[in-house]
C-alpha cells in the first residue's frame, strides 16, 4: 500500500475542499472522489472537479444514486420541506441515512485497488449537526471495519473533527485558500454558490464560522 498517498472524499463543499489542500499539504499525491447519490443540487460535483483541476488532483465521480431511495431526506427528495433546525429528540431531515458509511466503503474499495492505504473525510464531530455518521466513534468503528473487511491498513482521517467552523475558516486560510473556498464552493441546501442563500442550516453555520474567525483576526 502506497503511504505517501490519499484519497479524499470530496463533496467541493467547504469542509472537503479544506480536506482536500489540507492532504496536498501532507501526502505526495492526492486523488479526490465525488458521489452522486441523488442529491438535488448535483451542481457541488461540477464544482468539485473544476477545484480539483486547479489543485491538481486526480479527480473521480461516482453514481451510487441508490443512496438517495433507501429512506426519505430532503436532500434527495424534493417534496420534502427542509427542517431549518435540529428536531427535539432527532436528527434533522437533511440528514442521509448511510451516506458516510457508504461513501468511506466505497472509497476503501477505490483506494485499496489503486494501492492507497490514506482515507481523508471533512467531517466533524464539533458541528455535527446532530448526524450520527459525523462522530468520532462511528468513524473509528468504521476504521477498523473496513481493515478486517479488506484484511488492509486503512488510516481514516479526519482533520475537522474537534474544530469548529471558525477553525474550519483559520484553517483554509493557513492553507492559503480562504477565498478559493468562500467563493467556488457549494455548501448551502438549497445550491447557491459562495456565500449560499444564507439561511438554510449550511449556510447559517457556514456564515457565522466565517464572521467569527474575521473577527478574531482582525482584533
């Protein structure tokens, strides 16, 4: 298996791109993969690949769109009205049953086949928002799961996990590319480029990661 090497799952949201300079930052080479899977603004894939292009990496998507039948979301189904904020006593409907289990299965798969033993995921346990397949746990579970599975050593990692979205924001700017990522990727719901509609949960979370890091800086 070839440890100078990485793939990244990549969404071209705010959190994977951050992964994906933070992996050119520390591996020698670095492949992105893509899913379609059913989701509404299948725009955030097209905007993936241009950002790969302009970093350079080796750039893949894949259509797993059965994701997107297995249960009812309001990412993929577009009757659903979206929750604006977490329900009481359960997870929000932006939620996708799955989607990071099989997007970290598949990715294994891909990887272990090309010779990659480096997984490299955006989530992030500090905001969550209430998705259970964006904790620690899960993802250290899975980890060891797919090593026994593929009898290989995968190491999952997971450069957002306890930091926030302004440290999400501090870190894209280390990395040099705060307005690659402010202006080119995809977060918001409802799939407006940038800044997004700024009121759906991704861009409420997005916008005052942003507002706080500035103003920590600019102290």
């Amino acid at each position: 298996m070839n440890r100078e090497a990485a793939l990244v799952v990549f969404s071209g949201g705010q959190d994977s791109t951050t992964c994906l300079f933070w992996a050119k930052r520390n591996f020698k080479k670095v492949y992105a993969l893509s899913f379609l899977y059913g989701q509404k603004h299948q725009k955030e894939v097209e905007l993936a690949r241009e950002i790969a292009r302009k970093a350079e990496v080796e750039f893949e998507v894949m259509d797993v769109s059965f994701i997107g039948t297995l249960g009812h979301n309001s990412l993929t189904d577009t009757a659903m009205v979206m929750d604006q904020e977490k329900p009481a006593g359960s997870v929000p409907n932006t939620f996708v049953p799955g989607r990071n289990l099989f997007f970290l299965s598949i990715a294994a798969v891909y990887a272990r086949e090309r010779g990659i033993s480096h997984l490299v995921t955006g989530v992030s346990q500090t905001d969550f928002s209430g998705y259970p397949d964006c904790r620690d746990a899960f993802i250290k579970s899975l980890n060891v799961t797919l090593n026994l599975a593929m009898d290989e050593q995968f190491v999952i990692h997971t450069p957002l996990m306890w930091i926030d979205k302004a440290e999400t924001w501090a870190l894209a700017d280390e990395l040099g590319v705060l307005d690659l990522i402010r202006n080119e990727t995809l977060t918001c719901y409802n799939g407006i480029q940038g800044d997004g509609c700024g009121h759906c949960p991704a861009c409420t979370l997005r916008r005052e990661g942003l507002e706080k890091y500035l103003k920590n800086k600019n102290q």
